[in-house]
C-alpha cells in the first residue's frame, strides 16, 4: 500500500465491502472507525467504478 493512496475499498452486491490493498472484507463499522482516525480511503462500486463513499458512510 502506497501511504499517500487512499485504501480502496470495492462494494459489491449486499453491500459487500471488499479491502484491496488487505485482501479482505471488512465492516462499515472498520470504515466509520478508519474515519474517525483520519485513515483515507474511498469506496468505489465495484461494477461501475462510481465513488459511493459518502452514500456507504451516511
């Protein structure tokens, strides 16, 4: 993971939150406490590329 990137996260169906850079799924809970922590990172669906970080974390 390059520290200046954001960490992507990929939203697939179910609202299935896929970690790129970890290879592993993770919880709108680790988004809400990466949030909190100032860590960066976008959510992107997964079909369109269509930045849903705002609509995932309201």
């Amino acid at each position: 993971m390059n520290p200046t990137q954001p960490i992507l996260v990929k939203r697939y169906a179910a609202t299935r939150l896929y970690n790129t850079s970890e290879a592993r799924y993770v919880s709108l809970g680790e988004l809400r406490a990466w949030k909190a922590r100032g860590i960066a990172f976008e959510v992107r669906e997964a079909e369109t590329g269509e930045d849903v970080s705002r609509v995932v974390l309201a």
